[in-house]
C-alpha cells in the first residue's frame, strides 16, 4: 500500500537537516539533481565495505556478488519502466552517453546525406549537440519543433516537418527549463505512421511519471540515476532489442566481446555489447535502491504530492511583483522557471544562496529556449518529494527580500 508521508520521507534525506550559512537548507535545485536518501547511502558504503570487486569477470565470491548485484540493477530498471526483456537495458554514464550512443551507433549507420531528424525547440543541449555532430559528419540536417509562447509544442508544425528523409525523432519528456511535459505519446504514435523510431530524454521525467516504455511504444528512452535519488555516475540507454542487435558497438575494450583475435573481433549480446570497460559498479549497483525507494512511495503518489506542490508555489510566486514566468503550459511537471523585471536572474540565485535557499540561474543547458524567451537565463525552482509548502514560503519570504535589495 502506497502512502505518503512527508515527514518520514524528510527524515530518510540527511542533507536536509544542514544549514547553509547559518540557515536550514532549502533544497530547490532539483531538476540539477537529486538528494539521496539514506538507505541508498547506506547501499553506497555497504558496497565498498562489503562487496567491492569487478563485475562480469571473476570466479571468486565477491565478484559475483557483486555481478548479481548489478544485474539485479537491470532487472529493477527493466520492471520500473516495463521494458520486454533485461537486455534491452543499457547500463550507460547518465542520460547524456545515452544520447551519445544512439547518436552515434544509430546516427553513423542509418542516417545518411541529407537525412533529417527532428528534435524540440526545448531540447537540453545533450538532446542536441549529438545530432549536430552527426549532421557535420554526415551532412544530414536537423528539423527543430517549433514551441508557443507557453513552452508548448506545435503539433501542426511537428507533424509538417515530417518527409520520407525522417530518420529519427529525439525529444524531451519534460523540459528541465520550463517544465512543460510534452504530449510524448501522440508524438511517438505520430513518428510511427512515418515508420521513424523515437528516442524519448526522460531525464526530468522519471522521477515524476510513470513510464511504460511498452505501452508508449518508444523505440528509446534515457535517463540519469542522479536525479531520481540514485548516485551520479550511472544511467539507462532503453532501447528495442531488434533496433538494438542492428547497432554496432559503442566503444570498444573489455566485458564487450565475445572473442578477439589479431585477425578479427566478434561481439557479445545485449546488453554488454554496449557496455564495455569496467562500468561505474557502485553507483549501478545503488541506482537499485533509488529505484527501491521510489517504488517504496509509489510514482503515482509522487507525481499527485508534486503537483500539489507546484500549484501553491506557483499561485505564491505570481503574487510577487515584477516576476513573469517562463514556461506556463497546461501540462507542466515540477519546474517553475521566471525572471524578475529589472533584476538579473544571477542576482536573485546568489541572495537567496545567502538564506541557505538553492536554486539554479542561468540558461538551464538550454540556450535556444532561452533564445526564444529573448532572456540571458531564469531562476528556476525545481522541486522533489521532499520539498514542502513550508519550504516554498521561506523561498517566497527570501524572494521578497532579495527583490527588495536588488531594486
Ligand atoms: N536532458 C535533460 C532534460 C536534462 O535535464 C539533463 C540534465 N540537466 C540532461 C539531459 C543531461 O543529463 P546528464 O547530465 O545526467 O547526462
């Protein structure tokens, strides 16, 4: 049975009983990334005082222990997302090697001299300097969704930019600048009537909705452990086991052949053919138990606690004069980016540092979303489980004073 309660999952974060410069911290840098809480601290140095060895190599007790640890790893991450089979999961470095690899094991065989692919107007700039890269090498070109004044995509426009050159979609679940979640299914439903497989940023999407990567019919989908409580280090490629086989490797090294000769090198399976080298095993070994706790709340549980969250802080925030947000989609998940009249968003983040208050300024990895706001970056507010209503009035309190220096 699902339940939610605030006070133990507060109690269950360490880092939130700190201060910063003499105040309680107030953690709002959560699309950045996540706090952990203890029992995936606990996994942490449970692993190296109790397990640590290398995976997927020796005979002796401690590695395979620790190699069942780390596929039990897959196996959670499989069930978390619904994917078919354990070997469509991918042990990558975070979201952006996730992209990386599709860019390039998918990018450099399939896509071609005056292919498109299509990408948001949103995308974090590891959704879209991979493609660039691409299109240098191989002379295809890039097609950019165009998004409103709210954040929102053109479904016209995305469904325009379609041709029988379309090689591949790649865009965001939700926008860590704005917040916005996008449509993702008809947007999938929509690449598939072109026969065009999708690749799905879930990096500010997986610790705040459920995600059945089945029933979405997405052909991939990368996310980074660190921002859903899990330790830095670690991330998932999903990807469908027939797109996957066609690939080729990623790198090249250990743990990724089969046999290597002088003459010739066969490869493994999936997974391993795109995991080669000695990964990082204990942040893959932990992202279980992040997994473990979220499921332990329940996302859905998650998701209605958020929501609620982002609806009083942002009803609070726009009783303050002078802000105007960016980003007001219908659909928006956990994020509240704005600006201040006359203020430098930089100013207000290194005020409110001072009130041991976290938040991100700046450009958010996404400066043609900035770009198109004409702004040089936000203040954005970015929230998680942990985050209270207490919480945003003493942001607010902080707001009204910076605001009040600054002017
Ligand atoms: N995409 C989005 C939407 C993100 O928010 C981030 C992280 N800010 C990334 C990709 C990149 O994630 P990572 O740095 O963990 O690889």
């Amino acid at each position: 049975m699902e339940t939610f309660d605030i006070a133990k999952i507060r109690a269950d974060f360490p880092i939130l009983k700190r201060s910063v410069n003499g105040k309680p911290l107030v953690y709002f840098d959560n699309g950045a990334t996540t706090q952990k809480p203890q029992q995936v601290i606990d996994a942490i140095v449970n692993y190296y005082a109790d397990m640590n060895s290398n995976v997927h190599r020796g005979v002796h007790y401690l590695s395979q222990i620790s190699t069942d640890a780390f596929e039990v790893t897959r196996r959670k991450v499989q069930a978390f997302i619904h994917a078919k089979h354990e070997h469509e999961v991918i042990i990558t470095k975070g979201t952006t090697e996730a992209i990386n690899i599709i860019a390039t094991c998918y990018g450099r065989p399939f896509i071609g001299e005056g292919d498109e692919i299509i990408i948001s107007a949103m995308e974090h700039h590891s959704n879209i300097v991979p493609w660039q890269m691409l299109c240098d090498e191989k002379g295809c070109k890039l097609h950019v969704i165009p998004m409103n004044e709210q954040g929102e995509l053109n479904m016209e426009a995305y469904r325009s930019l379609f041709s029988e050159r379309t090689k591949l979609v790649s865009f965001t679940y939700v926008s860590n600048a704005l917040g916005t979640i996008n449509p993702v299914k008809e947007m999938i439903d929509i690449a598939h009537e072109w026969q065009v497989p999708v690749l799905i940023d879930a990096a500010q999407a997986i610790q705040h909705v459920k995600i059945d990567v089945q029933e979405l019919d997405v052909d991939f989908l990368a996310f980074s452990g660190h921002k859903m409580y899990g330790p830095t280090g670690v991330g998932v490629l999903y990807g469908k086991e027939e797109l996957l086989n066609k690939m080729p490797p990623y790198q090249g090294g250990g743990d990724m052949i089969k046999e290597v000769t002088f003459e010739k090198t066969t490869y493994n399976e999936l997974p391993f053919k795109f995991e080669a080298g000695t990964p990082n095993i204990e942040a893959g070994i932990c992202l279980a138990h992040a997994i473990d706790y979220i499921d332990s709340i329940g996302v859905d549980a998650i998701k209605a606690y958020e929501d609620e969250l982002l609806t009083y802080a942002t009803t609070a925030l726009s009783k303050i004069e002078g802000i105007r947000f960016i980003g007001t989609a219908a659909h928006k998940s956990s994020v509240i980016s704005f600006v201040v009249d006359g203020i430098h968003p930089y100013d207000i983040g290194v005020l409110l540092d001072k009130l041991g208050i976290a938040v991100r300024t700046g450009h958010h990895c996404a400066q043609p979303v900035m770009s198109q706001f004409g702004i040089p970056g936000t203040v954005r507010v970015s929230l998680a489980m942990y985050n209270t209503k207490e919480e945003v009035d003493v942001l607010i309190a902080g707001l009204e004073r910076a605001i009040g220096m600054l002017k």
